[in-house]
C-alpha cells in the first residue's frame, strides 16, 4: 500500500454487533461534523483505514478526494512531504480528507516534518485523520514519538478493539466476507461447519480483520463445497486454532454456546432451520429457544 485517492465513494460497510465497535462507529460520526485531526488507533488490521474512509464518507467533504498516504512506504511518504510537491497535492485536495496511515513508521525529524505539513494541510481546507497501530502514548512515554506531532495527533482519538475482545463480531464479519466472495470467485458457499466455527471462534486472530479476510479469501479459493470446513483453515489459522485462546479445557456453558451458535449457522435462523438445529442438537424447540435467549444469539 503506498498512496490512493478515492473521490467517489460508496458507503464502507463496517460490519459488526459488539458493543466496541458501534461506539467505535458512533464516535466517527460525531467526528465527522468536527474538522479537527483525529487518530484513529488500533492493532494492524482493525479497521482503522475503513473507519477513516467510513468518517470522511459521513462529513461534508464526500463529493472531495480522500488521499491514503502510507508513512510506512518510505517513497511515498517523503515524495508526499517533499517540498516541491506539498503545494500543488494540496490545492488538488482541498476540501478533502488525507489519511497518514502508520505515523510511527517514521523518523522522529520526519514525524515533525509530517506535523507542520498537517498544519499546511488544515490552512487548505483539508481534513486531516492519522493511523496508529502503535500505542502512542507509550511512544511518548518512550520518547519515541515526537512530541509536537503527539500533540497534534491526539486531540482527537478513535481506538478500536482487537478482534479477539470483539468475538461478537467474528461471525458477522465471516458472513459478510463469505457473501462478498461468493460473489466475487463465483462460489456457492453458505458458511463454516460447526468445527470452522469453533477454531475461528476460538482462535486469537492477531491480524485482526484482515487476517480473517485473507482466511476465508484462501479456504474459498480451496473448497468446492457448500461450508468451509477445518481443514480449509488448516494452513491459515493452525489445525486446532490458537491454543493460547483455545485452552484444553473450556467451560461447559461456552461450547454449549458455540454448539448453539454452530448449528444456527448451519441451518439458519427461520422456524424450519431452527426446528433442524433443534433436531440436530437433540433438544426440544422450547429448549433452543431458552438458549438462544440466555446466549443472546441473534442469528
Ligand atoms: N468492521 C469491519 N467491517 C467490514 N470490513 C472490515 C471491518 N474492519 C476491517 N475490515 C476490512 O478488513 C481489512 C483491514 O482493514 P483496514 O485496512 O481498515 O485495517 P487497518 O487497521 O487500517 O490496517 P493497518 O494496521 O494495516 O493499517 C480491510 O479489507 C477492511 O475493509
């Protein structure tokens, strides 16, 4: 990734039921009204570019570009900030957005550097978001972060959870990426076994989101059949999930849930998949009901 520009865009999906990110989502919109820089922070892979694109989509500026500049591809970075170049890139973005993704990728001159250029940026009408998978403020603890870009950078913060403390959102995100790919590779794939959903479940996913969308990008490419079953993860996520996150013992309640969860998933949500998640569990209707209740499960 080194640096694009969107002008027109669609709205970004952010998908997901967990509390994190619906406040996540809420804190953006919020943000969208303002114009001052906002950092959005958050282990790689979390979403911090789309909820960029997603803020940028909910303020005024749609209709103006949204430049993507990557600080940790050097090329792009000191092209982008090189003198020469600064005023005609900005008067092409005015009324716009400029993301600088991973600004602790940079030197310590060249994060001041960045900085004065986003106090040029705002002088031209343009808004300016940052992305941080580094805790900055352990970077300023550190001294490692400069202090007056520090300063700018956080006036304004969005962080959003790994997905291993949003495992509301696991299954969603699975859904939807599984839909998206159908679409693209033209496949007929409903969903993940009982087994795929319990390693993805229990797994700790480091990679957050995009490690999940490159998951299921390479067991679609491999299976030919209607769910994605383990051994399509085997070569991405590990034979039994991440151990770490996936302790030998589990609690009773929780593989009920994830038992609960799998055959939904399996037989889907209307009275009939129901009545065959029911069957296939052995329990009664009335049963499944009272633990879709107490699980919460909604789909
Ligand atoms: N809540 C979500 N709903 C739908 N797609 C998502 C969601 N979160 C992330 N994605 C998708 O996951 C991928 C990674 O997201 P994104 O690039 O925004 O992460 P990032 O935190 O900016 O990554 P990096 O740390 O590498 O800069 C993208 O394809 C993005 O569209």
């Amino acid at each position: 990734m080194d640096t694009f520009v969107v002008s027109r865009l669609t709205k970004p999906a952010i998908v997901g039921s967990s509390k994190d990110i619906r406040q996540a989502v809420e804190v953006c919109r919020k943000a969208a009204r303002e114009n001052s820089p906002v950092l959005f922070q958050g282990e790689i892979g979390v979403g911090k570019l789309l909820l960029a694109s997603y803020l940028h989509y909910e303020s005024s500026r749609l209709g103006k570009p949204f430049l993507l500049v990557d600080c940790d591809s050097e090329e792009g970075i000191r092209e982008f900030l090189s003198p020469e170049n600064s005023e005609s890139k900005l008067k092409f973005l005015k009324g716009g957005t400029l993301y600088f993704r991973e600004i602790a990728g940079l030197t310590l001159s060249e994060q001041a550097r960045l900085q004065r250029f986003c106090l040029l940026a705002e002088a031209e009408d343009v808004r300016v978001l940052l992305g941080s998978s580094q805790n900055v403020h352990l970077l300023m603890y550190e001294k490692a972060i400069d202090a007056e870009l520090y300063h700018y950078a956080t006036q304004r913060e969005i962080y959003i959870a790994p997905l291993r403390q949003r495992r509301d959102d696991i299954m969603d995100l699975a859904g939807y990426f599984i839909k998206r790919l159908n679409q693209r590779l033209r496949k007929g794939v409903q969903g993940l076994t009982p087994q795929a959903e319990e390693v993805f479940l229990s797994y700790g996913w480091p990679g957050n989101v995009e490690e999940l969308r490159q998951s299921l990008t390479r067991a679609m490419i491999l299976t030919a059949e209607s769910f994605i079953g383990r051994r399509h993860l085997a070569e991405s996520i590990g034979q039994a999930g991440d151990f770490l996150h996936n302790p030998d013992v589990m609690p009773l309640d929780r593989m009920e849930e994830l038992l609960l969860r799998s055959a939904l998933s399996r037989y889907g949500t209307t009275l009939e998949g129901k009545k065959r998640a029911a069957r296939a569990l052995n329990i009664s209707l009335a049963t499944l009901y009272n633990k879709v209740k107490r699980y919460n499960v909604s789909k």
